[in-house]
C-alpha cells in the first residue's frame, strides 16, 4: 500500500490571515520598545550635557572670584545671580537665573576668609537639578584694603 501525500498549492503559496496579523503584532511590539529605549537614551545623553555644562560654569564663576581682589569680591559677588548659558533656571526661582553665589565667614565667624558657594539650580530633562561648589577664599595675594562685611552688603 502507497501513502500518498496530497499537496494544496494554494496553502503552499501565500500566508494565511492570522500570520499576516501575528507578523504584524510582533514588528509594532518591536517598534514600540526600540523607539522608547532611543527616547530614553537621549535623555540621559542630554543630563549628561547639562551637568558638562553646569560644572564648567561653576569652574569659571570660582575662577573669576579668585582673580577679583579680597576687598571686592564679596561686594561684587554676594548674593549674585549669574546666567548659564543652555540651561534653564527652575520654576519659581526668584531672580530667574540658574547660578548664584553665597558668601558667609569662616567658621566660627573668622572674617579673615569666606566660605563661597557657589550653587546652579536648573530645570532639566529628567527634572530639576542642583550642582554646587563649596571653596574658603582668603586673602594670600595681600591685597590692601578691607574687605565691606558682609552684614553691610546684606544677606537677603
């Protein structure tokens, strides 16, 4: 006895509609994850931007403090707002800008140098965020002059 097997050359030659529509469901699977990880990757390639650029306006504020003469530089500086450039201050920030600087005496009110904090506060891609950089500043150059205390300049 022969077992013969019969062909369909219809099934043979196209898909059926539930493979077209499982196909189909699994490529938009796919597609949803792949674009969500870009989406999530580019943001945390922008955070790591905004903190380049965070950090490198904190170098430059700390570095134009300490060349401005001891006797200025609190006057000047105090309480200072600053702008950083592509980054946006957070919401409800009283002076609308990202940088400030805030000077208080050494510890145990020594007023022969200054704890400088210089602080930036933006609104970035993945929420609000805060970088700051604390230094004690004092006179080593000798510059002449007295420094205006800081009660005079105002702590508000």
């Amino acid at each position: 006895m022969e077992i013969t097997q019969r062909n369909h050359p219809r099934a043979s030659r196209a898909f059926t509609l539930i493979e077209v529509l499982l196909a189909a469901s699994v490529l938009v699977i796919a597609s949803v994850a792949l674009a969500a990880t870009m989406a999530q990757s580019g943001g945390i390639g922008d955070s790591g931007r905004e903190e380049m650029v965070a950090r490198n306006a904190l170098r430059a504020c700390v570095a134009t403090l300490a060349s401005t003469p001891f006797d200025r530089v609190a006057a000047d500086f105090h309480n200072q707002g600053f702008d950083v450039a592509n980054l946006t201050p957070q919401t409800g920030d009283a002076d609308g800008r990202c940088g400030e600087v805030v000077f208080a005496y050494g510890p145990g009110g020594d007023t022969s140098y200054y704890t400088v904090t210089v602080r930036i506060r933006w609104r970035g891609r993945v929420g609000d965020r805060v970088m700051e950089s604390v230094h004690y500043l004092a006179n080593v150059r000798g510059d002449t002059g007295a420094p205006t205390p800081l009660e005079e300049i105002g702590q508000g």
